[in-house]
C-alpha cells in the first residue's frame, strides 16, 4: 500500500510539473509574439517586435517545441522503459530551454543598457512596452527552465528506481 501511495505522488507530481511547464511555455510565446512598440525618432518611425530578432524567435521556437512536448508526453507513463527515451527527451527540452533564455537575456541586456564599445544605443527608453513585454516573456520561460529542470530531475529518479527495481 505505501509503496502504491508513493507511486500515485510521484506521478501526481509528475503530471502537475509537466502541466505547470506547458502553462509557462505557452505564456511565454504569447508574451513574446505579442511584444511590439514603435518609436518616433527624427521625424521617422521605427517598429520593435520579435521577429526583428533571430534570437527572439529561437526562443519562440523552442518554446513552442516545449508545449508541444508536454503536451505529448503528459500521459505518458513513466515507470517502464519509456522512462528512458523521456528522460532524454527531458534533457533535450531542458537544454533547449537554458539556451534560447541565456541567448535572449544576452539581447535584453543589449536592449537594455546598450553597449558602448560597439557603440549601440539602449532601445529600451523608446520602446518601453516593448521591453516590459520581453521582460515577462523571459520570465516565463525562466519559469519554464526551472519546471524542466525539476522534470529532469524527477526522470532521473524514475529511471534510477526502475534500475535498482530490476536488481
């Protein structure tokens, strides 16, 4: 009966870890693809959005590769040998995520405070909606690195317990 009741809490943990980092996933793509603000500057306009920037769109790419994921995947057992391909599948997801946010904070931050040597201006100060919305784009998707990771390491709980089961 315990050994059932710690079953049933690690799939319930599972299944709501998974359900968290779809809802992060997906909000962080709604928050990105909706981000845009334009700018009057010498009498010319100037529209900030997303797709402007390559890295933005990675991570709208690997976010919406994420939902999908766990999407799939939501039902899915994990006490056989599925346990396996998903906990590779989980590594991959993870460092697709840590990837496209530590690639998207590097642009926020040239965004944000410019950079001098190269000689690029902070855009953050004429596109301020544009910059808030990217801000809690990257949030989310923060959020849905770390649900991941705790994904991950749930994945490698299970496919240990199912090794020391086997023994």
């Amino acid at each position: 009966l315990f050994l059932f009741i710690m079953t049933l809490a690690n799939r319930i943990t599972i299944f709501l870890l998974r359900l968290l980092a779809l809802g992060a996933s997906v909000a962080a793509v709604i928050i990105m693809v909706t981000s845009h603000d334009s700018a009057q500057v010498l009498g010319m306009t100037f529209e900030a959005k997303f797709a402007n920037t390559p890295t933005f769109k990675y991570f709208v790419g690997v976010n919406i590769l994420a939902s999908a994921y766990s999407l799939v995947v939501l039902f899915f057992p994990t006490k056989n040998m599925l346990g396996r391909i998903l906990l590779i599948t989980d590594i991959l997801m993870t460092l697709l995520l840590d990837s496209s946010i530590s690639a998207c904070l590097a642009i926020a931050q040239v965004g944000k405070k410019g950079n001098t040597h190269a000689g690029w201006l902070p855009i953050c100060g004429q596109v301020p909606k544009f910059c808030d919305r990217i801000t809690g784009s990257l949030i989310t998707g923060f959020a849905a690195a770390i649900l991941y990771f705790l994904l991950l390491l749930f994945s490698f709980h299970n496919v240990l317990n199912l090794y020391t089961l086997k023994s």
